[in-house]
C-alpha cells in the first residue's frame, strides 16, 4: 500500500511511502471505530485467501509466501482459508469487511468488536472473534458479495455485485442464527 505522502511530510513532494508490503491483492480492508485497528482483506492466488492486521512498515510476504506460512521476517494473517475443501469452509476471494461496533447494537453483544467479511465464490458471510482468534459461520447464500457495512441502525448489509443489490441481514428472533 502505497502513499504519496505521510501526514509528517517523509517522503517529500511527489516521492512515495510505503506504508505495507507483500499483500497480493489488498481488495477490501476496515478500520475499527474507537481504536484504528486495521484488517486488510488479501485475495490469494493459489491457495489461500487472508485477513491482515495492517501496520506501519508490516510486510506480509508476498510473493514469497501465501497463507499462514510465515518465514520469521514476514506478519503472517491474524485468519487464513483454504481454497480447497468443503465449500462452507473454503472460497476463493475474501471481500467486504466490517467492524461490528454500533453504538446500539442488535446483534448478539458477544459480536460488538468482532469483524465480518464475505467470500465472493461461496457465497457466504463469517464472523471473526478477535478474542477468541476464531472465525464462525454467520450467513450463506449472499452470492457475489463485494462489500459489507454495518448501518446506522446496527444490522449488516452487504453490496451483491450479481444483481447490484444492497441486502440488510436480518438476525432474526432472540436466540436464532441468520
């Protein structure tokens, strides 16, 4: 990721900074309101698709590696998911993320700080527990998902590039799941 310039002026007129590197295919990324937490959404080429916690001057490796390898120089993904193997548990392009942190929610409170993102091919939305280092199943059947953001009245919508459709998920009665 670069910039043209950083806000403490390095770099200097029309000289560039990096800010990252060795992401792949950085489609989509998210800051989390009230702390300036970073993920990144990396689409994989081969093998693995990744969610990043950005960083000044982190360097994620690519091309050298993909996925949860990590060579010791290199940040390794905080979430990595194969592109083979059952579809509920695979993809093949990691979009649209989002921070659910409303100011009211009306999900689960246990989902406030937790951070949703899509896969384009499986049609699927899952929610990653930073606490807990681990992503859950959320929703399926959202074909081509490109973007997702929590509205001002705290459900989660998602962009669907097949029809252009902007869909809000719904959570449902107390106690069920989407």
């Amino acid at each position: 990721m670069r910039f043209a310039r950083r806000s403490d002026g390095a770099g200097g007129p029309g000289r560039h900074v990096d800010w990252a590197r060795g992401l792949r295919n950085p489609f989509s990324f998210a800051v989390q309101p009230g702390t300036g937490t970073i993920f990144i959404n990396d689409v994989g080429l081969h093998e693995w698709e990744e969610i990043n916690r950005g960083g000044p001057a982190a360097n994620f490796g690519w091309p050298r590696v993909e996925g949860p390898e990590s060579m010791g120089r290199f940040r390794p993904p905080i979430f990595a998911y194969r592109h083979d193997g059952p579809v509920e548990q695979t993809g093949c392009a990691i979009t649209g993320g989002a921070f659910y942190n409303p100011a009211a929610p009306t999900y689960p409170e246990d989902y406030v700080g937790d951070y949703f993102f899509a896969d384009f091919c499986n049609g699927w939305i899952r929610r990653y527990d930073p606490e807990a280092d681990r992503a859950y199943a959320f929703a399926s059947g959202v074909p081509r998902t490109v973007d997702l953001q929590v509205g001002p009245d705290a459900d989660l919508y998602y962009l669907e590039r097949s029809g252009g459709f902007v869909n809000r998920v719904d959570y449902g009665p107390a106690g069920t799941r989407p």
